[in-house]
C-alpha cells in the first residue's frame, strides 16, 4: 500500500485497547515512539511515576533502553505498559504498526489508556475532516498540496508557540521521513534565535520559508515580524478545525496537525520526484540495533544503491574518459601548491 493511500485510510483506524489504564500516569518514549509520547505529553505531562502506570513507547529498534525505563518503574511501584512496533512478547503489552503511522496508533492508545476518550474522539473527526480536504483526487484547493508547492525548492525553518514545542519535533521528523527534505526546527527563545541568526550572513535568508504551526502567542507575532525582513517568506499554519466547529486545541489539534504535516511531506516528495517511503538503509539499521545479525540485516535489500544514491568512482571515470592524464596534472598542481604554501 503506497503512503497516500495509507494516509486515507488512518483516520478511525486504531483498533486498539480502549480501556483506562489505572492513575497516576507516567510517560516516556524512545525509538519510534518518541514522537507519540511527545504529542501526549498534553495528556500526561509527567515523565515517571512511583504508583499508577508508566507507559513506555518504543520500538524493537530500542528494546534495550525500554527495558531498561520499563525495570525502573516497576521497581519504583509502578505497574507497566510496553506499547512497540515489535520485539519479544516480554516486552510488548499492546503491539503498534511501525512506520510513519506508528505515531498515530500509539498516541490514540496513549489518550484512551489515560481516559481521555473525548480527546481521541475529537482527533478523529478532525482527521477524517483534513483526509477529505487532502485527499489526492483534489486537484484544487488542496491545502496539503498547495502548502507543499509553496516549500518546494526551500528550507522550512519550523517554530510553534511555548507548549507546543511537540509540533516542530514532528513537522521535521515527517519532512525528512516522507519529503525527503532538511527543515529546522528552531527551539529555545525565538526572539534571541530571529534576531541574530541572519546578522553576519544576510544572504543565509534566502530559499527559506517559516512555518508557524499551531496557535501563536505575542512572542512568535514578534518574530514573525523580524523574519519578514530576514527570509523569503513566512505562514502560519493554524490547527486544523472543522467547518463551523470551535477552534480545536490540545492533544486533538496536535495529532491533526501532525497528519496534516504527513500529508504535506507526501506531496512534497512527489514534487520531488522521490519515493515518500523509508529508504531499504532506514530498515537495515532499526533491524540490526534490534539485534537482528548483520548478514540477515543487509538482505533485505540486495540493490548496491540501496547505501549510496550515486556510484561516485564509477561516474566521474565515465564523465572523464581523460582520468589519467588529470589526475596527474592535478597531482603536479597540488604540489606546486605546497611549495608555494
């Protein structure tokens, strides 16, 4: 299944527990799951706990540091909930599809084990909102599409307002995965960052475009302003909200504008022309940190470009049949250059 048909079908797809876990809750994740247990950090915003339950979300890719969280919270009293994409039964208690998507089934299954059903619900219906909106049979008026055009060709640099800090973690995180493109997210003091970045290289500014996710504040108004005299062009991106419904806002709002960032990274690889899937490398390294032996690892994919897009030896003999002669010419050069040195 490609990633826009994938992408079509997640809205109501989790088919999880639903069941509250007992409080206090403690939260921590590692491997694929950080990115879900940020956007829950709304939900739970305390990282470990001594009695209740302690989720820990992660990956095979990871087992060595989950075990690890998961043995200390058990020790300090806590009971533990494992959520992976994989691993030993030993250390899984509720089982994730890996991938991209694995952000949205571990942060569903983290907001109703919490119970906060009322906020996945609201997810939900915000998400099936953005899929009709996105969807790839829209040629127009598709703000996915219209978004990924405008940062065609540019770099992202990603801000959100304090408290939201889990929105460039994942817009940088889905760029890279899915667009195949470097985007900035710039955390810590805006205002400090803005006003000194562009200074000394002016020129730095160009090909670069700001995103303002989610609700602004009076300090990210601010630097909007300074960044639109020092860069091409700044957006605000808002929370994604249904048609005649109120402003969305909390964990709801931010798992939307996590899918409607996915979205945006899919059509900004096929602007590309790259394939919005994890490179065959991606696989090779989450298997061997999981433990798997090396020789297994490496066959799954067999394609020698699989590690390196460009055979640099063999094309630059191609595009230079006179290799030997520059070579030694160029070797001639570089040690008239150290004399001279």
């Amino acid at each position: 299944m490609n990633l826009f048909s994938l992408l079509e079908r997640l809205p109501s797809s989790y088919a999880g527990p639903t069941r509250p876990e007992p409080g206090p809750y403690g939260l921590i994740g590692v491997g694929e799951g950080t990115l879900a247990a940020h956007l829950a950090a709304t939900l739970v915003p305390d990282t470990l706990t001594r009695s209740g339950t302690q989720f820990v979300v992660s990956s095979a890719d990871a087992g060595d540091a989950a075990r690890d969280y998961a043995d200390l919270a058990e020790v300090a009293g806590a009971a533990v909930r494992r959520v992976s994409t994989g691993g030993s039964p030993d250390d899984v208690d509720v089982l994730v599809p890996g991938g991209v998507t694995t952000t949205y089934h571990a942060a569903q299954y983290l907001a109703y084990a919490t119970g906060h059903t009322r906020e996945a619900e609201e997810a939900e219906r915000l998400l099936a909102d953005l899929r009709d909106r996105c969807r790839p049979q829209l040629e127009e008026g598709n703000p996915a599409r219209d978004l990924a055009w405008t940062l065609w060709g540019r770099t992202p640099l990603l801000l959100a307002a304090e408290g939201a800090e889990a929105l460039p973690h994942a817009w940088q995180a889905l760029l890279a995965r899915v667009g195949k493109t470097l985007a900035v997210p710039l955390l810590g003091d805006p205002l400090a960052l803005v006003t000194g970045a562009f200074e000394a290289q002016h020129e730095k500014g160009d090909a670069k475009v700001a995103l303002l996710l989610g609700d602004t504040d009076p300090a990210l108004s601010i630097v909007r302003e300074v960044l639109e005299t020092r860069i091409d062009e700044v957006l605000h991106v808002p929370y994604p909200a249904s048609a005649g419904a109120e402003p969305p806002a909390g964990y709801a709002a931010q798992l939307a504008l996590w899918y409607f960032g996915a979205w945006v990274a899919a059509y900004l690889a096929e602007r590309y022309g790259v394939d919005p899937a994890d490179p065959p490398m991606l696989a090779r390294a989450q298997n061997i940190l999981a433990g798997e032996p090396l020789a297994e690892a490496q066959s799954a994919s067999r394609d020698p470009k699989a590690m390196r897009r460009t055979d640099l030896v063999r094309d630059w003999r191609q595009e230079r049949p006179n290799e030997e002669e520059e070579e030694e010419d160029d070797a001639d050069l570089d040690e008239d250059e150290l004399e001279e040195r």
